[in-house]
C-alpha cells in the first residue's frame, strides 16, 4: 500500500494481506496471543486505505471464532 504526506508519494511497503472488494481489509497473524500492536496496526491500515472495516484474524487459536476481532475506522 503506498503512502501519501503532504503530496509527496512514498512506497514504503505497508502489506496489507487482504482487501475485500474494496470495503473489507483483512490482517492475518499467527501469533500465540494479539498484542495492542497487531490492533493498531491494523487501524493505521485501515486509515491509509480509507476503509471503514477491518477483521484482525489470529489462526493460533483452539477454535477460529475465538481469533476473529472486527476493526472499525470511524464508525
């Protein structure tokens, strides 16, 4: 994702893992337990991409619906 300040364009290389038919953005961990850091993360791409909806998904979990977080951007 590239980055844009004060009309100076960077491509600084955010990786975003997943984007939903442009309404969606989907960040994948496999981590033995999320960090305050995975959430902002995760917020800050949601900011420079402008979507309003994210899902912060951790597989290393017994059950997948216990690694699922919803993320909003101003909602």
């Amino acid at each position: 994702m590239p980055f844009s300040y004060k009309e100076i364009n960077l491509e600084v290389g955010y990786r975003v893992d997943l984007i939903v038919e442009n309404k969606v953005l989907i960040e994948l961990k496999s981590v033995e337990n999320l960090l305050p850091v995975h959430f902002a993360q995760t917020l800050t791409y949601l900011k420079l991409s402008n979507l309003k909806l994210g899902l912060l998904i951790n597989f290393n979990t017994k059950l997948i619906k216990n690694g699922i977080h919803r993320i909003v951007n101003n909602l």
